[in-house]
C-alpha cells in the first residue's frame, strides 16, 4: 500500500492562495484532492491522470483551483488561489484505497 502525505496547509486570509502538496511513497496513478468539513460530507475536490492529460475539478472551484504533478518525485500538488471562508476544510489526497492524513486549511475572513 502505498503512503501519501500532505503538506502545505495553514492559515490564509479570504482572497489569498495557499499550494497544497502530496508525496507518495511509490508509483503514483491518478490522483485526486478531497476535502472534509465536520458535519459535512466529504467533497471531491480535483483530479489528475498520470500524464496529466485528464483533469477534473469539482463544481465549486470555478477556476480557482489548479492540480498539477510530478511524476520524478511521486508529488501532485494543488495551488488553491482566491481562497474563500467556505474553503476552510482538511485536505486529503487519494491513490487508489490509499489516503494521507490530512492538512487543515483554514480561511479567515
């Protein structure tokens, strides 16, 4: 099973941009961001194939959300700009059945 590993998480104001980075122990896939609220369910945030040929956001990024990747280091990245109260979450990365631990994200207003 492959280990992943978030980082990059903090405090930002609303407007601002925070890069969110994940590093896989091993051979990376697709890979996708989620994000959890508590009280909510867990929303599907971003994803990329390997080649980065297929991407694919959810409905509430409108843009404002890039996902990117490098393969040599098994790392896909999410640079969040225009960063809204509403984006405050933790944030997780996904490989297949494999998780990270989470980063929290947290936007004041």
């Amino acid at each position: 099973q492959v280990h992943l590993e978030e980082s990059g998480g903090g405090t930002v104001q609303a407007g601002g941009s925070l890069r969110l980075s994940c590093a896989a122990s091993g051979y990376t896939l697709g890979m996708a961001w989620f994000r959890h609220t508590p009280g909510k369910q867990r929303e599907f945030v971003a994803f990329s194939s390997r080649s980065g040929n297929s991407v694919y956001y959810g409905f509430f990024v409108k843009g404002r959300f890039t996902i990117s990747r490098d393969n040599a280091k098994n790392t896909v990245y999410l640079q969040m700009n225009s960063l809204k109260p509403e984006d405050t979450a933790v944030y997780y990365c996904r490989l297949g059945r494999s998780w990270g631990p989470g980063t929290q994200v947290t936007v004041s207003s």
